[in-house]
C-alpha cells in the first residue's frame, strides 16, 4: 500500500532515512509536518515488518494498521526533487521503489529531478525504467563520488492510470 506520510511514521522512517548515503533529519521532519511524504506500507501483522523495526517503530504504528518499509520525500521548488527514496533491504525487489516513484511523478505537473550514486547500478536502473535520464553531475555531492543527475518530465494521464 502507498499512503502519505503521517507524523506517527517519523520513527520507523527515521531508522529507514540512516540506510541513506546523504540523509537530511531536518528535512523529513519538516516533509511530514507538511504532508508531502509518501510511505510504503505493510499489514501491521506482517511479522517480517514487524522484525524490520524496532519496538518503537512497532509502538507507533499500533492502531494504525500498517507499518512503513519505504517513502518517498520529494521538495517542491524549480520542478520537484526527490530528495530521499528508501526500502527496507527485506521488502526490495518487490516493485516498491517503482510505486513510490510513480506515485510522486503523478503527483508532480512538472519536471522531476534527483540525484544518484555512480555506482548504484540498481537505482540507476529503476530510474531509468520510469522515464528518468541523465542529464548531468553534481561534482563532490558524495564523500567518494560526484552525483549523477537524473530529470523525469511530468506523466501524462494515460501513463499515471497505468
């Protein structure tokens, strides 16, 4: 299931945020408080979610009938920049990331952006499934690495039903 962020969610995707190269704390409390995160979520009585989290994360999703294994933080500004996208390493390969990103790209009526890893080879694949490309670097955005910068134009409505 792909919902919006609800700030209950802010333990389970903070302990999803730390499996991020570069992620920004103050900017996921910020994205909740204003309801532009999108979260993949799982039955609360999935034991495997429920062994992906910690207690707390457990706790805070009590009452709420799902648990979060991935979101998606897209910014609004020049186009829309998707600024954190993460699963739980048990829930990868399932087409999450593919429907959290279909899910921001037909939200957005403008041009989607984010950045990459040179070496995430499976990142740059799933992005390059859903329509992004290449379209430059940003130099010593990584400790080890310059960014890859990938665009996406808006979805038209016959793609965003599919």
């Amino acid at each position: 299931m792909i919902r919006r962020g609800r700030e209950t969610d802010a333990a389970a995707l903070r302990q999803l945020q730390s499996q991020l190269r570069e992620p920004s704390p103050a900017l996921l409390r910020h994205a909740l408080s204003v309801d532009t995160v999108f979260v993949s979520a799982v039955d609360a009585g999935d034991t495997t979610a429920v062994a992906a989290g910690d207690t707390s994360t457990s706790d805070a999703t009590v009452g709420t009938g799902d648990v979060p294994v991935g979101y998606l933080l897209p910014v609004p500004g020049d186009g829309v920049h998707v600024a954190e996208l993460v699963v739980h390493p048990d829930y990868r390969r399932e087409g999450r990331a593919t429907r959290l990103l279909r899910r921001g790209l037909a939200a957005a009526d403008e041009r989607v952006t984010l950045l990459v890893h040179p070496e995430n080879d499976a990142a740059r694949g799933l992005y390059e499934a859903v329509g992004f490309d290449t379209v430059g670097r940003r130099p010593g955005f990584y400790v080890d690495a310059d960014a890859i910068v990938m665009a996406r134009e808006p979805l038209d409505t016959a793609e965003s039903d599919a």
